[in-house]
C-alpha cells in the first residue's frame, strides 16, 4: 500500500524531494500550502505522513513548528539535511533576456537577490511556494515568466532550466523530520532523540540538566527556547541529542524526568548528518 506523505508545497518541492527520498517514487502526495494543513492532514487521516521544515541554516529555526509539533503529539521518525539549490526555470526556446517576471516564494527570492541584481529588466513578485508557481508555467503555458524552483520541479514540469544555482549563498542547508501520529516502536539503529522539558525558574536549573546530557554522554546538537502560553517568563526547551549507546540516553532520560517538569520524548531516530 502506498504511503500518504503531507508535504508543505506542492509537487516538484523540496518537501517533495525528501518524502521521495525517504519511500521512493510509489507515494502518494497530499499537498498543503500551510504547515497548519499538513499538521491536521494527519490529524484527521487523510496522509499517515509528514514532511516538516524545522531550520535552515540562513533563516534559522522554524519556530512555529516546534510548537506544532509539540502541541499536536506528533512524533518524530527521521530527519534528512538537504543542500537548497535555487535553479531558475521556464518554458523552453527562451533566454534570461525573455524573461519579464519571477515569481517564487519570498525566501527564494530573498536569497537569490544578488543573481537579479545584474538582471534589472526582470521583475521579482513574491508568491505562495516555489514549485507551486512552476507547475502554473507549464500548464498555462506562460511565457516571459520564469520560477526559482528546486530542479526536481523543472523534472516533473518539464521546463528548461536557464540559470543554474543562483542562490547568493552556497552552503545553504535545511533540516526536515518525518512525523506522524502514532508512536513508533524503537529500532536499532536510532542514536538521536528530539527532547522537550520546562524548568523551575531557579539559578543553575538548566546548567543542571546539561550536566547531566554530558555525563550520560550524549552530544547536544540543539536547543531552542520557547515561551510558555499564558505564563510569562516562563520557558519550554527543546534540545536534540545524539549518542552511540541507548542505554545511556535511557539513563539521561531517566535523571531529567526527574529533574524537569513537563519532559516529553518528541522522538527518537537516526541521525540524518551523513
């Protein structure tokens, strides 16, 4: 039976490129313009899967999403860092000089900004998703418009890419994590867990539970304040671990259950830094 993948974007997306790269071409897309829509795709059973930016190594964390994650009990089941590439594509038989518009989303026009600036005759209009604006051209045949899109998109649309990564900067990465509903079962090869807990506003609280990741040793690879609705100056962290032996992550979970309040797992995976 075929997975239903909620991905953020339309086909040709770089959501899309990770859920293919996770299950393979035999998918079925469910596709939301929103984060929100993904999150209650899964709620209410149309998609079993979900594809989820979390942070980028320009534009940094995705914090709304912590909190979706975290306040709809989804669980974290993998994660992949993709390289963003920004391609520039159209319908074929043009040049750049034919091009009078690029519409893409406003992140991928921000970090293409440079490349236009040596482009002055084409303007930049913001819109919805990137590959989105893609499958538009090639369906209503629009010439004299052209997408940043990823190179999966110009693929699945057939359009000519007439500019090649033209994002300013290079070493431009994003983090995704898979989520679902269910808990999954534990397997073998998981050596990374995305933790969630809040803290007694007290004097060393935090360099406590800190000392103990370090004892158990696990490595913290991320940690990211929230405030806490309704109660100011109160604060959720979230931190993201990797270790080489279980039983000592079960150990660490078992001090800051005791230490912390409100500790939840959010998942448990295996580390997608190649």
């Amino acid at each position: 039976m075929k997975e239903t993948i909620a991905i953020q974007g339309a086909e040709g997306s770089n959501h899309h490129k990770v859920a293919r790269d996770f299950y393979g071409n035999d998918i079925q897309l469910k596709e939301c313009m929103s984060f929100d829509v993904l999150v209650d795709s899964l709620l209410d059973k149309t998609a079993n899967l979900g594809v989820m930016a979390l942070e980028n190594t320009i534009a940094g964390s995705i914090i709304p999403n912590y909190a979706l994650i975290d306040n709809n009990n989804l669980h974290i089941i993998g994660e992949e860092y993709l390289n963003i590439h920004h391609h520039l594509m159209c319908l074929g038989n043009q040049t750049i000089e034919d091009i009078k518009e690029v519409w893409s989303h406003p992140m991928a026009l921000l970090q293409c900004k440079e490349f236009f600036k040596k482009h002055p005759h084409i303007k930049l209009v913001e819109d919805v998703d990137t590959a989105e604006v893609a499958k538009r051209i090639s369906k209503e045949n629009l010439k004299g418009i052209a997408a940043i899109a990823p190179k999966i998109a110009a693929e699945i649309f057939d359009l000519a890419i007439i500019e090649d990564e033209i994002q300013t900067i290079k070493d431009n990465s994003t983090r995704f994590v898979i989520v679902q509903t269910n808990e999954p079962a534990i397997n073998e090869e998981v050596n990374k867990a995305s933790l969630k807990f809040q803290l007694n506003h007290k004097r060393g609280s935090l360099a406590a539970i800190l000392n103990v990741l370090s004892d158990c040793k696990m490595n913290l690879t991320k940690i990211q304040s929230l405030p806490v609705i309704e109660m100011p100056w109160k604060y959720s962290f979230f931190v993201d671990v990797t270790f080489e032996e279980y039983k000592e992550y079960e150990k660490a979970k078992a001090i800051i259950e005791i230490m912390a309040e409100e500790f939840k797992i959010l998942g448990t995976y295996k580390n997608g830094r190649k």
